[in-house]
C-alpha cells in the first residue's frame, strides 16, 4: 500500500507539471502578442511622458524638433508629448546645479515630425535665465518673469505673453517674433525672415530684420504699447506701423518718395522730430512704408 501510494503521488506530480507547461507556453504568447500589438499600434497615436525634476532656476536648450512651452504650474515636471511617430523618447532632460537642461536628439531626416516640450515652474519668478539653441522649434513663454533671456532659433516663432525680461536677446532665421502684454526693458532682436509684433507692452528694442539672402523681408506692427527707451528698427523689405503712439520722438527715413506717414501727414524721404526728455524711435526702412499715428 505504501509503495502504491508513491507512485500515486509520483503520477499525481509528473500530471501537475504536464499541465502547468501550456499555461506556461499561453502565458509567453499572450506577452509576446502585447509586444507586437505595441509595435502596430498607428503612428499617428498621441503618446505623452512627464518627468518630475528637481528645482532649478535656470534652462539650457539644446533641441532639433520639439515646439517649447514655460508655463506656471503646480510643481517643477516636464512633460513630452506628441504622435508615436516623432520619437519623444529622443528627448533628454536633467537637472545639474540648479539647471534644467532638454536635448533634443538630432536625427538624420526631419520625416518623424515635431512634437511639444512643456515645462512646469511652480512661481512666474522661477527661472533667472533661458538661453540655447532651437531648430525646428515655436517658442512660447506664459506668465512669467524671467530677467535674461538669450535665444538663437532657426525655424519657428517666438511668442512671449505677460512676460517680464530685463534683457532679450534673440537671435532668429524663420519665423515670427510676438510680444503680447509684456515687459522687455532692454532687448536685441536680429530676424532673418518675420515679423515683429508687439502689442499691449512696453518695450526698449533694437532690431534688424531681413538679412537672409534674397529673401530680406519682414514687417513691425506695434499697437497700444509704449516706448520706455530709445529704440531702432532696421527693414530691408517690409513695413512699419504703429497705432496708438505715445509722445516720442523720431528719426525716420526710406528711400522711397512719400512712403513716411506721420498723424496722416505724408513726408518724403526723411522725417525727424525730437522732443525734450522723451524717447527716441529709429526707423530705417529700405523698401517699405512707415506709418505712425
């Protein structure tokens, strides 16, 4: 009986590990159809990724694809987000000595598309300072007060809303750049090809648009702001205006007849007026109109 009974429980065991095989095998092959069915997913599904990081004060960029926004948030996190296909997981992001930095991987061919870098500050007083290198890459900085901004972007716009910045350098080949209920206490804009667009700020800026080969061309619209220093604008191809200007005074010229228009008087070639103890605007346009009133 006792000899039975082994070989009882020996059949019972060698039956238990015979049937655990095909849950085994059924179990590798439901993960293996997960891993497939995560490789034919469409390319066009959004896909996000959020890193928490520790504080900093300051943002290096060094990117290729990703659009950028600075926003106002709860926490210091980044978040990636985009289609499958534009490859978020290119992007890097660390913090070292109270320093954000997102790299962007450069990749050989631009046929994956862009897709968005958000960062989160908990305080509009956060960062101190932004500076790097963009490329195909829309900026757009909200709510903030950042004291020094130093920017070279190749192909994208630059838009800056209730922003506070004591100095702006920005240095861009494509695309537009768009002050919008802001402070730019001192700033250096050079634009290949744009537009320069300000509204509801107040500014002191020098600028020079349209350099780029023979495609020199960009205009200035400034509306409801005020000129807190001397300013210039430097047009190729492109015109000037500005609505709803404070008392300032000017120094305005274009080498075409009868293109400067001032409170709707029409003057040549030139027209300067100063005034006592009020900012100076500077506008040298090529081939292009100036109106002011």
């Amino acid at each position: 009986m006792k000899k039975r009974s082994q070989i009882i429980s020996l059949i019972g065991i060698i039956l238990i590990l015979i049937s655990g095989i095909p849950v085994t095998r059924a179990l590798n092959f439901q993960n293996t159809n997960a891993k497939v069915d995560s490789q034919k997913a469409p390319t066009n599904q959004e896909v996000s990724k959020t890193f928490k990081t520790a504080a900093f004060d300051q943002v290096k960029l060094d990117t290729d694809r990703s659009s950028l926004k600075f926003i106002v948030g709860e926490d210091f996190h980044v978040t990636v987000s985009g289609k499958l296909k534009s490859r978020i997981t290119d992007t890097k992001v660390t913090v070292d000595n109270n320093q954000l930095t997102i790299y962007d991987k450069p990749v050989k061919h631009h046929n994956y598309g862009g897709y968005l870098v958000t960062v989160t500050v908990p305080d509009r007083n956060t960062i101190e300072k932004i500076s790097g290198t963009c490329n195909l890459s829309d900026l757009s900085f909200n709510d903030l007060a950042i004291p020094y901004i130093d920017l070279k972007a190749q192909y994208g716009d630059v838009v800056m809303n209730r922003v506070d910045s004591k100095n702006v350098h920005l240095n861009q080949k494509y695309g537009d750049l768009k002050i919008n209920n802001s402070l730019v206490e001192n700033g250096t804009v050079s634009l290949d090809v744009g537009d320069v667009i300000i509204t509801n700020s107040q500014f002191m800026i020098n600028a020079a648009l349209g350099k780029k080969g023979n495609c020199k061309y960009g205009d200035v619209k400034i509306s409801n702001s005020v000129m807190t220093g001397d300013s210039s604008f430097s047009l190729i191809n492109g015109d000037f205006s500005m609505t709803n200007a404070h008392k300032m005074s000017y120094k305005l010229s274009t080498k075409l007849k009868r293109k400067i228009k001032v409170n709707n008087r029409s003057y040549s070639k030139h027209y300067s007026k100063i005034l006592k103890n009020k900012p100076l605007l500077k506008v040298t346009n090529k081939n292009g109109y100036i109106k002011i009133k």
